[in-house]
C-alpha cells in the first residue's frame, strides 16, 4: 500500500491543489477573553476522591493559588511543587491537582502582566514562584526577563540554565 503523497493543505472551492494553501482563520468577532475575567472569584475550592489514586485532591482556584503566592515574602520564592502542598495542607487535602493549579498560576502570571501594561501596581508577587527544578517558566505571559530583574532586586541570586533563568537555591527561604 502506497501512502498518499498530497500535502496537507485546504481547497478553496473548486481548485486543483497547486500547493497553495487557504487558512481557516478564527472568528474575527470572537473577543479574547481577559486574564481578569478568568480569575473568576465565584469559584470555591473543593476536595475531590481521586478513585485511581484513592486520596484526596484539592481542586484549586485562582485566587486561592494567588493568595498563597501573596504569602510568599519578599526575597524568598516558592516551588510549584511546594505551592500545591501548602494548599492541600491549608484545605486538609493529601494533594492539590497538578493541571489546575498549573492552569492558574498561568492565569494569575497574566492578570499581572496586564496591571503591569496599564500601569497599575501588580496585585500578586507571582514572580517569587519557580519551576521544581528552579527555572523561571518561559511560557508565562509575564515575561522572564521581569521577573528575574524583580527576583534581583529582592536579593535573590540567579543564573542561566539551558537558556532560562533559575534560582540558584529554589524554594529554600520560603518558610
């Protein structure tokens, strides 16, 4: 059997593939939706049964991660890793849901990069949280070269790892 050699391409109607593509765009009409309307203050926190791990997992929310961010005092910083346990500790959980939490610090990293645009004072301390291995995430909409100078300024010591910024001694002083 032969494998079909035609480039992955859209058609307009009718037309002979002559390697020309069309792209299907989004909706123009279609509005973003801000990083403020995503932290979402209604939400409650809950504690689900993990069945496949029998344990109990705390399902954050937003704010709930930013408050413990907000916890974290100036020239420390704190891990992912060391995040999540704080909160399932602080709601009686034996582990907070990696993908959520993950989810929202993005969310929180954003509102703050958008006080930052406006010019207002960031709300949340958000670049004292670090990776598990110590770099600062390079996926953030808050960008990594701020949040080094910030993590500077507070007196902690940085360096460069396979093109990232990481924290010398991650975690280390948050209490």
């Amino acid at each position: 059997m032969v494998a079909a050699r035609t480039p992955n391409t859209i058609h307009s109607s009718g037309a002979r593939n002559t390697g020309t593509s069309v792209k299907k765009s989004r909706n123009p009409r279609r509005k973003a939706i801000s990083w403020n309307a995503k932290i979402r203050p209604e939400l409650d926190p809950e504690i689900v049964s993990d069945k496949r791990l029998g344990d109990r997992m705390l399902l954050p929310t937003p704010l709930l991660v930013a408050e413990e961010i907000a916890q974290v005092p100036r020239g420390a910083t704190i891990t992912v890793s060391q995040l999540r346990g704080r909160l399932a500790q602080r709601f009686g959980a034996d582990r907070t849901c990696p993908l959520m939490t993950g989810i929202f610090v993005k969310i929180i990293a954003g509102a703050v990069a958008d006080d930052l645009t406006q010019g207002r004072k960031p709300r949340w301390p958000v670049w004292r949280l670090v990776n598990d291995s110590g770099t600062l995430s390079t996926t953030w909409p808050l960008d990594a070269l701020y949040r080094a100078t910030r993590l500077r300024e507070e007196g902690v010591r940085l360096g460069h790892k396979g093109g990232a910024w990481q924290v010398l001694n991650p975690g280390s002083a948050a209490g």
